[in-house]
C-alpha cells in the first residue's frame, strides 16, 4: 500500500499568504481591476450579435392565451 504523499510547504505558504494580506500593502478585499481588452468582462450570456428591433418582435409574438383559447373552444354541434 502507498504511503499518502506530505505537503510540507503548505502551511509556510498559507503564513506567507496571510502575512502579505494583513502586513504588506495588499488587501484581500481591495478592488479587482481588469484590462479593458480582458476577454473574461465580456459575459457568456450577451449574444454576439444585435437582438432585433422591438417593431419586428411585435410582428412576430403569438400570445400564448389565443392560442389557448383556439385549442379549448370547441364548436357545438346543433
């Protein structure tokens, strides 16, 4: 059986980590700033390309109570 390997190194890193936070000039809750050309400030969610205007999306829209009230009517026979 393996012996699990020891990080000797990690708690003189978490102490140097902490020191440079709570001694040096860095703050851990000091404001991140990104460079304008920084290809993660463009979100995932923003389409690439413009959304179409509001006068075409107005054309286009079926409400969805029309076409409930077309699906339940029904016409009586007489």
């Amino acid at each position: 059986m393996k012996k699990p390997k020891e990080y000797t190194y990690i708690t003189g890193l978490i102490t140097e980590v902490t020191n440079e936070f709570t001694i040096g000039k860095k703050r851990i809750s000091g404001k991140c700033e990104q460079l304008s050309e920084d290809p993660e400030r463009i979100r995932s969610t923003i389409a690439p390309v413009t959304p179409p205007p509001t006068s075409i999306l107005s054309d286009q829209h079926v409400s969805r109570l029309r076409k409930a009230k077309k699906m339940n009517s029904c016409t009586r026979r007489v």
